[in-house]
C-alpha cells in the first residue's frame, strides 16, 4: 500500500496515526504540508527506521516550496509528481491519511 | 459487476466540519453497489457513533442515528480502533448498539461495531482494494 | 492503468486541488488514464466558471479544463457530487430548473452527477486516490 500523509506532525496526528497501522511492506509518501515530517527536527525519529528501510519518499515540489532541502533527513527519498505516480501504479491501493 | 473490498477511513469528529456527514451520504449510496464495504473509526473519528449526541443547542441535524440503518443496508463490518477509544477516555459502552440481522444465522441479531487494534485494523487495511478517507 | 482521484477542498484555500491537478498531468503524460475526478465537499467549488484569480495566479479551474478529461461518449469525467453542489450553490441547467434558480455556474469543462459514480470510479479504477485536507 501506498499511505500518503500530507500535514505536518506538528500541527496534526496523521503521520502517527498512519505510522500505528502501516503494515510490513507499506510506503509512506509525504506530500503538502506533510513534508515538514521530512526535514531533520525533533521528531525526526519517527520517520528513521521506515527511511532507513527505504520505504519513506516526499514530494520534492513542496519541500522546495517551504524552503527545507537542505534539512531533509538521512534516506528519505524526493520524488516529481511522476515519481508520485509511480509510487501510486506499483504499490497497489492508496490510503490517504487526509 | 466485480466485487470490491472498499474501506471508508473515517478520522473527523461529527459536526465540527461536514466530512462525517458526507461520508455517510457515500456509504449509503455505496450500499446499492454491492461491495464488501467496512468503516473504520479511528482517531476523533471514533465520536461519530458515540451513544447520546444531542444537536439541539447547535442548530444542526443529528445524523448519528443514520448509523442504525446500516445493518439494514447489508453494511454491518464497522470497526474502531481501541487505542483511538482509549486515548480518549471511551470504551465500547459510550458508543451506540449498532446491529444487524445476519440472514445466515436466521436473522440473529448481532453487534455491528468491532473494537480492533491497531495490529488488527493494519491486517484490514492491507486486505482494501479501494481506501476512501474523509 | 486507470487512476480515479476524489478531491475533497477547493481551490486556493487548500493545495489539494492543486496537488491533485499535478498528479493527474503527471499521470496522463506517463501515458495512464484518469477515468474520472470525482469532486466532493467543499471541492465542489473547483468547478466554478465564475472564478477569477488575480493575472498573476494559477487559474485551477481553467487548469482541470484544459487536462480535457472526457469519457468515450465525449461526456466530461470531471464529476461533481450533485448533492455537496447544491449545498454550497453550485448549479449546472437542469438543477438550476428544477430549483427555480436563475442561470448556472458550473463550468462546461465539468458535470454534475450523484454519489454512485465516486463509487463506480472505485470499482473501474485500478487506482483510486483522496486529496483533502
């Protein structure tokens, strides 16, 4: 599955929620606001396992737009919204944590 | 037409914002299509079938009791998640008795709601082939 | 592979629209069908042919419009819940009629139509993805 998590974990509880059911093989790709769940923060260790496990990706359009490539934390990949699309077409049903 | 596992993710408590109410306006649309259809009830999502929601002071329509004509819709997988329950200090007393008639047990009655996990809501999700959030 | 999107905000105020405008160009020029956009809640408003953003701004409803998503009837996949428009007053002729309201406001580029069909995009679709808040 491919969950999508687009609010940042300082303003809203998605990204654990998300993180309390993803399954063994799920991905996470972090988009709009959830990008600031990408940079290198406080929080960051919720994210560092799943990274490291290349299983984290976030949408290199918004975190450009808020200004924190230079802060994205260790093995999160940045995807085009074509990589998004990939992400869509190869991990089966898509789970929004809207 | 082919069956398909939908899930309907309900995160949002009722009446705060519209999304509780119009996702239950898809559930019973999607009741005419014949599809495995489950709710799942997490986060503050768990209040939109807490028992005694009362709207009179707030002027708006008090959909909850639209809940208890799902069963008769053949919509009777709903599941909420214990911790979501706990953090909020509820149990599965304050939620209301949603039942169904199961025509395979010569219409027993039985409970509609299933308090789950998050190890067992993970297991459900993965099983989806179609993930509506509201 | 057939994609469906359901957006759930409007334009402007939130960027799910325009994420989700992003998305279904990408997907389109990767050589995938979107086989429809279902527009719910507040998203009903992206399919005002009355919005006028500054010149200097994107124009989300011109840009679903021109990703020019239509069936093999030629009839628009760019789908508005007739029950979430009418809510929030949005009208294309025929329920303008049928409420005795004067002129509609809906964009030819969309249609309005019923909850069944975010269902059966479900069903359709090999993907079906949610844009909201």
């Amino acid at each position: 599955m491919l969950h999508t998590v687009n609010k940042s974990v300082f303003e809203r509880n998605s990204l654990q929620s998300c993180l309390n059911t993803i399954d063994d093989s799920s991905v996470i790709l972090l988009i709009e606001d959830g990008v600031i769940s990408a940079a290198k923060n406080t929080k960051s260790s919720l994210l560092a396992d799943l990274a490291a496990e290349g299983r984290v990706f976030a949408l290199q359009g918004d975190v450009e737009a808020r200004g924190i490539s230079s802060k994205v934390a260790d093995n999160i990949k940045l995807v085009d919204y074509e990589g998004f699309v990939d992400l869509v077409v190869e991990h089966g049903t898509a789970v929004s944590w809207v | 037409m082919s069956t398909k596992k939908f899930m309907y993710l309900n995160r949002k408590a009722p009446y705060g914002t519209v999304y509780a109410l119009e996702s239950l306006e898809v559930v019973l649309i999607a009741a005419a299509f014949e599809q495995d259809v489950s709710l799942a009830f997490i986060d503050d999502g768990v209040y939109q079938i807490v028992e005694g929601q009362n709207t009179d002071g707030i002027g708006m329509k008090n959909f909850s009791k639209t809940f208890h004509a799902l069963g008769d819709y053949d919509i009777n997988q709903l599941y909420v998640s214990a911790e979501s329950l706990e953090e909020r200090g509820l149990s599965a007393d304050d939620l209301m008795p949603l039942i169904y008639e199961d025509e395979d047990d010569d219409w027993a009655e039985k409970p509609s709601v299933k308090i789950v996990s998050n190890a067992e809501l993970s297991k459900l999700m993965s099983d989806q082939d179609v993930c509506l959030s509201f | 592979m057939k994609i469906s999107i359901q957006i759930n905000e409007g334009p402007y105020q939130h960027q799910a629209s325009d994420t989700a405008y992003q998305f279904a160009k990408a997907a389109i020029a990767k050589g995938h069908e979107i086989f429809r956009v279902f527009f719910y809640h507040d998203g009903v408003d992206n399919a005002t042919r009355f919005t006028v953003p500054p010149q200097d701004d994107r124009h989300i409803v011109n840009n679903w419009a021109s990703l020019d998503i239509k069936n093999a009837e030629g009839e628009p996949e760019l789908v508005v819940c007739i029950a979430a428009a009418l809510r929030r007053g949005l009208v294309d002729d025929s329920e303008a009629q049928k409420n005795g309201i004067e002129g509609n406001n809906i964009h030819p580029a969309f249609r309005i139509s019923g909850l069944g069909q975010l269902i059966e995009a479900g069903i359709q679709s090999d993907r079906l993805v949610v844009f909201g808040d």
